[in-house]
C-alpha cells in the first residue's frame, strides 16, 4: 500500500504545468492543511505504508512552520521497515534548514524540478536557476544524508537542438545523481504557453531526441526501467512502480487520485469545496475486464513489461490466450521472452498506439 499527497501551492506558476496548483497564500495554506488532517484521518485506514510520496504544485514552497504541521499529520501513518518516502521541491526553497527538516521527518527522497539549465528554454519555461545552485543544493542534500535523489528534465523545447539537448544532459549527469524523469514538453489547454499559442516542435525531433536520451543515459549506467524514468542500479522509483504495477494507493489532497479495493477516485479541484469537507469528486468501481485492462496499460509501461506467471496467478486466466496479445507478439510489437512480455524497444516512442488496443477489450 502506498500513499500520494497532493500540496497543491506554489511561489510562481510554470508555464507548461497544467496540475492542481495555485499561487501560495498563507491563510489558505494553514486551512488547507487543517482539512489535509481531517481527510487522511477518515480514510486512512491505518495500513502499514511502503512508499510515501508528496507531490504538487510545490511541497517545498511551505514555510519551516507549515512544513512541521505537515509532519505531524505525516508522522501518525504507519511506514514499513522498508519504507522509500519522497518529497518534490524546487532549488529556489532549499536551504539547509529545510533539507535538515525533511530529512529528520524520515523523507530519504527527494525529486527535484530542474528541467533545463539553458537560459533561453528557463525563460520559456518561467523558472529561473543556475547550474551552480542546483549542484550546491544536491551536494549539501548529500552532505546532510540524502542518498536517492531524483532531477526531471524537459525536452523539445520550442527551437531546441540536439546540441542543446546533449549540453543538459551533460550537466544533469554531472550532478552525481541516482534517477532522472524525462518528459516531452507537452503545450496542454489552459497552461501560458497553450494560451500564448505556443507550437509543439516537430514530431521526427521528438522521436530523435527522446532516443538520444535513451542511448546518452544509458552509457553513463543509467537502467531505462520505464518509458520516461532512468535509475542507477536499485534506485527505481518504487512509488511510480506502485502505479505501474496497478497496487493500491490512497491518494490525499486537492486533485490527488486512489486506487483501493478495486475502486479508482479522483478528489475535488476546487480548494472552495476542499476546504468545505468535500474530498472526492468520483469514484469507479472497475470489474474484471477494466482492472485487468488497467494492468496492460500500466504494465506495458515497464521496459520489463509484464510477469506471465505473476499475472495469470493473479486473475486466474491465461494472458498468451489473449487474440490482442497473440496478434501483437505475431507482428512483433510485443515481445514473449524469459517469462515476461514487453514492448518492443522500437516500439516504446508509439507506445500508446499499441496500448489502445487492449482499451475496452474483454478478458473472462
């Protein structure tokens, strides 16, 4: 069992963020979390907890105060022996104070939002750090005992090149870190960028650049363990393969999603109706088909893919029967190799072109 918690605030808005997320303020800071408390005191069900991750919107944009009551909510959840409990922040709130807080309130994670060292592409980006500031900080989170750490970064960024491109990747690698997340810039509705009419760049660079990264990160011995994620040796995110292996998670918070007992949530996005007590916004009980159909979707994620004996254990059924799956394996989309079935390599860029086929499919 794991557990997400969305903190939805921020010292300044991104302009590709298309998440949960306002302008901090501190009044709705302080009654926000007075109602975070009450939620997880409803429904968490007092379940040992093996992943921890705080996410937003800015966790780390909450003052040394607003942090301490935030781990006094955290402290009463039950965390497992083995526990991984990761905190997203941005450069610009980190101090040692601050890091020397998350590190004793148990968070042995962190994921930090750096996305570009170029001037040009942080400007269109709307985030403003330095190369030098970002190794300082990871350094003294270092110093302090932070042994995992996590740094995302953007591509395809309108008129970026190749050579821009390999210049980021240089300088994150140089950062001694264990895990890199690498999104293609996305222009979504309702984002700065999608209102200033900002164009996505061409699809062949996507493609060239997405397998640059691949090749780059790979020979620096980086493990390519998930269409967008990149660990050194056991430093998988084991929250996201929480997900990726459709396990149970709560999910607390404004916009936050779940997943227990078969039944998928979503929370309000709206801080008015929050802050009034009302948390979800739907919930779906899936059947049969829709969890197994769930299970493709995320499992095909994996570079891995997905356990045969593992899956047919779990829904007593055989997964080679499937005419999808034995259709995709005769064309050679999907591979059957050593008790796994995965994506092709090749394949993994169109991911989703493969993945709709199991949308809707039936499997008793």
């Amino acid at each position: 069992m794991s557990i997400y918690i969305h903190i939805p605030f921020c010292n300044k808005i991104c302009s590709y963020c298309d998440f949960c997320k306002m302008l901090y303020y501190k009044k709705w800071v302080n009654s926000y979390l007075e109602e975070l408390k009450k939620e997880i005191e409803k429904e968490y069900k007092q379940d040992t907890i093996k992943t921890l991750y705080i996410g937003g919107g800015t966790p780390s944009s909450l003052s040394i105060k607003e942090l301490e009551i935030l781990f006094k909510i955290i402290n009463q959840i039950k965390l497992d022996n083995t526990y991984e409990f990761t905190f997203e922040c941005n450069i610009d709130d980190l101090d040692e104070e601050k890091l020397k807080l998350l590190f004793k309130n148990k968070v042995n994670r962190l994921s930090i939002g750096v996305q570009t060292f170029n001037k040009n592409h942080l400007k269109i980006l709307n985030r403003n750090h330095n190369y030098k500031e970002v190794a300082e900080t990871i350094n003294l989170a270092k110093t302090i005992g932070f042994n995992n750490i996590n740094v995302d970064l953007i591509y395809a960024i309108p008129n970026q090149t190749i050579k821009e491109l390999k210049e980021d990747l240089d300088l994150f690698t140089s950062l001694n870190i264990e895990h890199i997340s690498t999104y293609s810039l996305m222009i979504e509705p309702h984002t700065r960028l999608y209102i200033n009419k900002t164009e996505q760049i061409d699809e062949d660079l996507d493609y060239e650049m997405y397998n640059y990264i691949i090749n780059y990160l790979k020979n620096k011995g980086f493990n390519h363990y998930e269409i967008s994620n990149f660990a050194k040796k056991n430093k998988e995110s084991k929250h996201n393969l929480t997900y990726w292996n459709n396990e149970n998670y709560y999910g607390f918070g404004l916009g936050a999603s779940g997943y227990i007992n078969k039944t998928r949530y979503d929370n309000v996005k709206s801080l008015n109706k929050y802050l009034n007590g009302i948390y979800k916004l739907n919930e779906e009980i899936l059947d049969k088909n829709k969890t197994i159909e769930n299970e493709l979707i995320l499992g095909f994620r994996k570079m891995e893919g997905i356990n045969i004996d593992a899956f047919n254990n779990k829904y007593n059924i055989d997964i080679l029967s499937n005419k999808i799956i034995q259709k995709l394996i005769k064309e050679r989309k999907l591979i059957n190799e050593n008790n796994y079935i995965y994506i092709k390599p090749e394949y993994i860029y169109i991911s989703n072109d493969i993945l709709v086929n199991f949308i809707g499919e039936t499997y008793e």
